[in-house]
C-alpha cells in the first residue's frame, strides 16, 4: 500500500467501506508484513492476468488509495491529520490513479491505458481518456493506439471489457475521415 503507516491505515479501515474485500483486507492487516503479503498476493495476480508486473505493482500499491478515499477523507476529518494527504493523494477516478502510477513508476503510454482497464473492470469510474505525458503536455490517445491497448492485455475477459468500454468511449467521440478511412478524435 502506498506509504501508510500500518495503524493509521486500520483506522482508516474502521471509518467506512473499503472494496473491493482484497483492499479492505491491506488496510485492516494486523502488521505491515501481513500487509505486505497481502499487496504482493495482489501485484502476482495481476502480473499473471495482464503480463505486465508494472501494472501488477501499480494495481497494489496504487489502487488502495481509489478504494479507500472515502475512508481515507472520513479519518482526515475526524482526526484533523491533514500531513495523511502527503502520503495517501486523493485520487477520484481510474485516470488519477492511474496518473499518479505513471509519474512515479515511469509507466509507459500502453501501460497507462491496462491500468485504467484494470481499475474500471473492478468498478473505477473513468473520467476521461487521456493520459498526462508530463505536467505540462496531455496526449489524446488516437484509436490504434487503443486498439493496440486493447489487442496486448492477455485475459480475454478484461480484453472484452476494455474493448466495451472503448465502443462506447468512441461512439460518441470519433469520426471517421473519409479521406484516409481512419477514425479521429472531434
């Protein structure tokens, strides 16, 4: 889990609902190697769904905070520990996570988008699809981009998935140019 301390994290455990039950499980763990065990169990079953240990790494170290926000803003409220966002960075959505992944990882672009499948086939909401390449420049990915994306992730049933969710993605947000016959973003 990303930097907090073993104790606070079971408070934080204890201000609301954490899913899914393998997270809550990490923030609830009686001492950081129980904890640890946990997150490695997550980060192994990742690496063998996507083929890709960096998003087995970031899926267990970064998604706890997406999960556990609400929790984690109840116990900053109730406990006046403002220094905990110093460690524990809001995050809202699958893009966030998947952003703040990015930056401290070094994920690449193709990366990014598996994560954010990855998240939202466990029920992250997607704001956006696009992903940040440094503070100051934002890519838009263009659809062979995410269709290549797409054709790496190796589980059939998240490739369905993500594939679903681009359709829809797409529906409303490409346009096909005559032209050259390929899709392109409005």
């Amino acid at each position: 889990m990303y930097l907090i301390d073993q104790e606070v994290a079971r408070e934080i455990a204890k201000e609301g609902s954490i899913k899914p039950f393998e997270i809550y499980k990490i923030f609830f763990a009686d001492t950081e190697e129980e904890a640890e065990i946990l997150e490695q169990n997550i980060r192994l079953k990742i690496t063998r769904e996507t083929g890709n240990s960096q998003i087995g790494r970031a899926m267990a170290v970064y998604s706890p905070l997406l999960w556990a926000n609400k929790a984690i803003s109840s116990y900053i409220q109730r406990s006046g520990d403002q220094s905990l966002r110093a460690v524990a960075p809001e995050v809202l959505t699958a893009e966030e996570t998947a952003r703040l992944a990015q930056r401290d990882l070094r994920l690449e672009d193709e990366e990014v988008l598996i994560l954010i499948e990855q998240l939202r086939f466990q029920g992250a909401e997607v704001s956006q699809l696009h992903i940040d390449n440094s503070s100051d420049c934002t890519r838009v990915f263009s659809y062979s981009d995410l269709k290549r994306s797409t054709q790496k992730i190796r589980d059939k049933k998240h490739r369905n998935a993500f594939s679903a969710l681009l359709s829809e993605f797409l529906k409303d947000n490409v346009k096909r140019d005559p032209e050259n016959n390929e899709n392109q973003k409005e």
